[in-house]
C-alpha cells in the first residue's frame, strides 16, 4: 500500500480535503439480507391475530406495511372483516359500511 500526497493508494477519489463521508455498510447490509418479516419486533403476535386468508401474502402480520397498502387503495384490510366477508376479498370502504348499516 503506496501512499500518494496523504491518502494509501487503494483510496482512490478521495482528497485529503477534510473528513469523508460516511458509508453506511452495515445497514446497507442488512437492509439487504432482512426481510420485513425479521425487521418487525411484534411479528409473532402480529400473525396470531391475521385474518388474511389470501395465500402467499407478503403482508400477512405485517400491520403497518398492509395498512399502509390498503389506505393507499382506498380499502380496509381483512381484519375489519367477519370471515366471510373476507373471503369476498372486497375490501372497499363502501362494502364494509353497506354490511353494516342496518336495512
């Protein structure tokens, strides 16, 4: 390792003008091999109380990335819905007020 006016060799770009920035590995790291599954601290009780009966869901126990999907749709996600209602899979906002406003 060679060293050139301040900086080893294998630094190349970097001038010795002041501190360099910062490289985020780690999290970039381990944003790269965690899912949203390990991320999540309430994963387990999360799961427990899913409703989805949707099959392969990446969402399933994952309340705040389905919330998030669904406000964005403008539904409600299936734990609002009785059972068989969920199984519709319709989740609009306007379906689950119709089922419950009395006729």
């Amino acid at each position: 390792m060679a060293r050139k006016k301040g900086r080893l060799a294998f630094d190349s770009g970097w001038k010795n003008e002041g501190p360099r920035p910062p490289v985020p590995l780690i999290p970039r790291l381990l944003e790269r091999f965690m899912t949203k599954n390990s991320q999540c601290p309430r994963i387990r009780i999360n799961t427990k109380f899913c409703t989805c009966t949707h099959q392969g869901c990446p969402k399933h126990g994952l309340c705040c990335e389905c919330l998030h999907y669904h406000r964005q749709r403008r539904e409600l996600p299936a734990c609002y819905f009785t059972e068989d209602e969920e199984r519709s899979y319709n989740r609009s906002i306007e379906f689950f007020v119709q089922r419950r406003t009395p006729k």
